[in-house]
C-alpha cells in the first residue's frame, strides 16, 4: 500500500488506526516517522513518504516519533496473511532467527543465497534481514527499558545487541533518546506503576480494532491441557518451551489491548515469545478487511453485526497443536483433553509455577518419537497416526513452522496414515495461520450453516463459501459462534 500515495495521504489526515503497521509515514521536514493514525497535526502532503516498514525508515535515516511509538504498532496484516517466500522469511525474522543465527542461518532455512534473500527483502520491504533484525532489537531494548528494572548492560545482551555500545548507538539513532532518558520518561508518564516482579515482564500487546474475545478466550480455556494450560484470574496462562529456556504467560484481554505478563528462564527468549502470542492469539489480523468480506454474503452478515473482529485462535507451538489435533479425533473436547495431559503427565519436562497451577511443558516430538504405543489409550489406528506423526516431526520430514509452505505441509499431512480433510485443514488454520483454511464437514459448521439456511452438504457449502474467499478460516469462527459450546464463551 505504501505505493499508492494518494490512498496513504487519506489515512494520515483521517489519523485511520486501522493502517498503523501497514505503512509508516516519514516526514521529511523534521526528519521522524510515524504512525499513520500519529495525534500530531499532519504534515503536509509535499512533505511526507511512505514506507512499508519501520526498519526502511530508520535505514532512510528517520528517527522514532516520540508521541505515537510506531515501533510499537500492530504488525503488518499482510506478512500475517501472505504465504509468498518473502513472507515466510519475515516471520522467521519475527522469531528472532537472524538474531540467533544471522543472515546465513536465515538464508539456509529458506533454501536461498544471503545476497538474494537481501535482495527480495530489499525490495519488498526497503530493508535488508539485517535492517530489519536491528529494528526488531530495538523496540525489544525499548520494551525491557521501560517495563522492568534490568540494568541496561543485562538489556543489551536480552534484546540481541552484540555489545553495549552497539545498544546504546542504536537507541540514541532510533529513539533520540539515550536509554537513561527512555526509562525517565516512562517513569514520568506512570508515577504510580507497582513495584516490578523479578524475572517478570509485563507489556501491553497492540491490535487492529476490533476484538471479539469470546471465541479467542473462550476456545483456549475450553481446550486447555491440564499441567500446560488454566484460565486464572481473568487470563489465560500457560507454558511455553523456547530457544534459550522456558517461559510462563499470562494473556487478558483489555480495553485496546492485551495485557501480556511473561515470566521467562533466559531473556533472550523475549522477542520469540511475544512473537508465539501474538501468533496464538491472530493480533496482526484485520478484522475490518475480514468483516467488510463476509458481510457481502447476506446470510452471514448478522452473525458478523453481532460480534465483528472474531479472531482465529492459534498456536504457540506448531507441533503441539497437530498432536493435539489427532488427539481430538472423533472425540469430545473433554476427552482430548484428558488425553493430552496424560501425555503430558508421563512425558513433559516439569516446571515451577509460584503464580499458578501450571506444571508441565508440553512435550516436544523427540520425547514423543520413542513413546511405547501400548501405554496410549487409544485405539490401535489413532496410535499409528500419532506415532507416525511425532516421528515425522522429529526427523524434520514434516516441517509445520511459521516459515513453511502451507500446500507442500498439507500434501505431506494427507499422506500420512489417518490424516483426512478435517485434521489436516484445523492443523492449517491453527498451527500454520491459514486465514483461507475451511472445515465444510466439520459437524458444528454444517449445523451452522443449515440453521442460517446456507447449504448443509460439504460439497455445496464449499461451493457457497468461494465468496468469502481469503478470510474462510474466520467465517468458521462465526460459525461456531451460533453454537452455545464453552469453546464461545468468554470464562467468568
């Protein structure tokens, strides 16, 4: 979008939140970047340009705005919904690997050379991995500066910054401001912010306005694995298993955002974990664009009235979520439940929850790759299924990550043993973020769609839905939302 100036200029002066992140404005005059949706009075057309990123403007040689954060805003909808190879490698970045394994490392899961990977990169997003990597640091350092009392050498080390000085030169570059000057004025806008927890960070997660968060909350709480996952207190916590160590977050939704507290072994781990939430809970979706679509279809357009921004619930760990999903085959949500958490209870690492009643990972596909089939209460087929596909995620034959091609993953689902359209689509929307992903003979869509009077059959539902084409992964959550499942309800 950032092409098309004309359209750009509309959003500045209408201050539409729902751009930020979609393209940055940079004001040539003073120099800054900004949001579009920046309170400041806007500059004038001849001043302004536009950029598809953040890491672009600061290469351009802008500095932050410090009214409107934009290092802060909602990431860009379309590297969420877009499965291109560009795409791919800039959740991959998203995750921290050129942090953990620079450019080469980046290249190498791509399949690329380190000069076309920054020359693809380069022209989509007028920043290179590096470029963008040192923008994502940034905004880590700026988060750990002004949400917790880390001294700032420990910071520099956290966000991804390779020395001190490093740090201190790219936040003077990027903020105007030295990190001493940053947590002041944080101190100086909340005087009244509680004493930090050790080891804690608590952050505000942006999204697109709106936010239905029955169904996301509801469906998470209603499936949690005991030992992994609990409702608590008005949050949702759970554990999460990553690069340097292991996290616990708790996630409650808010008034424009989502109140995120981490508690993490190592962090290092920061970056990815925000990443994972983000992912778990679809914050970069946008929902107008998602509504306007399905509200063309005039049996669906009440149900979209009554609840607009329903969100696709996903995942913090691809694979977990596929074994869960054969776990849940022709089962109840109660059952695969039980089922998961007596994997975890022989299987997953222990960990200590001082806040809560969390006390498992979930277990990874190396611990679960040697599991003996008899001890599973399972039918004989369904451990086959499971054991066959544990194995193939732990030998890498059957990458589910957020930089891995969704058909070629499908394709090679399907062709596992007990692998049909259903397990294989659920895994799509939920643990590679599908937003077209679509269960025509899923029992509660097909009673959803007769009671709208949309067709009941699979094949004639499929049909009907091309119209709502790329968001039917979403028009399936507004589908189960006509159902009184727990999975639909926000927890007490």
């Amino acid at each position: 979008m950032h092409t098309d100036t004309e359209r750009c200029v509309r959003a500045v002066q209408s201050k539409e939140a729902r751009f930020d992140g979609v393209f940055f404005t940079a004001v040539r005059t003073t120099r800054i970047y900004c949001r579009p949706s920046c309170p400041a009075v806007p500059p004038k057309p001849e001043n302004m340009e536009f950029h598809p990123s953040a890491a672009s403007c600061q290469r351009a040689g802008y500095r932050a705005c410090k009214r409107c954060r934009p290092d802060t805003s909602p990431g860009s909808p379309e590297w969420n919904v877009r499965a291109d190879a560009v795409a791919r490698a800039v959740r991959l970045i998203q995750d921290g690997v050129v942090d953990r394994e620079g450019v080469p490392g980046l290249a190498r899961r791509r399949g690329w050379c380190t000069r076309q990977i920054e020359r693809q990169l380069l022209a989509e997003l007028g920043a290179g991995p590096l470029a963008l990597a040192r923008a994502q640091r940034a905004q880590t350092a700026r988060l750990l500066i002004e949400t917790t009392p880390m001294p700032f050498g420990e910071i520099a080390f956290a966000a991804g910054f390779s020395s001190i000085r490093t740090f201190n030169d790219t936040v003077r570059e990027v903020f105007a401001l030295t990190p001493g000057e940053l947590r002041s004025r944080a101190a100086r806008r909340s005087p009244a912010r509680p004493a930090a927890t050790p080891g804690v960070i608590s952050l505000r997660l942006p999204f697109r306005t709106p936010l239905e968060p029955s169904n996301l909350f509801g469906h998470l709480a209603a499936t949690a694995v005991p030992g992994v996952e609990e409702w608590r207190d008005g949050a949702y916590r759970r554990t999460l298993s990553l690069p340097y160590g292991h996290g616990i977050v708790a996630l409650a939704p808010r008034d424009g955002h989502i109140a995120c507290r981490l508690s993490l072994t190592d962090p290092r781990d920061l970056t990815h974990a925000i990443s994972r939430c983000r992912r778990l809970l679809d914050l970069d979706a946008d929902p107008v664009a998602v509504d306007e679509r399905l509200r063309a279809d005039p049996l669906l357009a009440p149900i979209v009235d009554q609840a607009p921004g329903r969100r696709v619930p996903g995942t913090v760990d691809p694979a977990e979520f596929a074994v869960r999903a054969v776990l849940g085959q022709q089962v109840s949500t109660a059952a695969a439940r039980t089922h998961a958490a007596r994997l975890v209870t022989a299987h997953g690492v222990p960990v200590d929850d001082p806040e809560g009643g969390l006390t498992h990972l979930f277990p990874g596909p190396d611990a679960l790759a040697a599991l003996d089939p008899e001890t599973l209460a399972l039918p004989r087929s369904r451990r086959t299924t499971l054991l066959t596909l544990v194995r193939a995620l732990a030998d890498g034959s059957l990458p589910l990550g957020p930089a891995d091609d969704r058909e070629e993953a499908r394709a090679r689902l399907l062709a596992l043993p007990g692998f049909g359209p259903w397990t294989t689509e659920i895994i799509a929307m939920r643990a590679l973020g599908d937003p077209d992903a679509f269960l025509p003979g899923d029992l509660g869509v097909r009673r959803a769609a007769e009671g709208l009077g949309l067709p009941g059959t699979p094949a004639a539902l499929t049909a009907r839905a091309a119209d709502w084409r790329p968001w039917r992964a979403y028009a399936v959550q507004y589908l189960w939302a006509t159902d009184d499942h727990p999975i639909n309800l926000l927890p007490a």
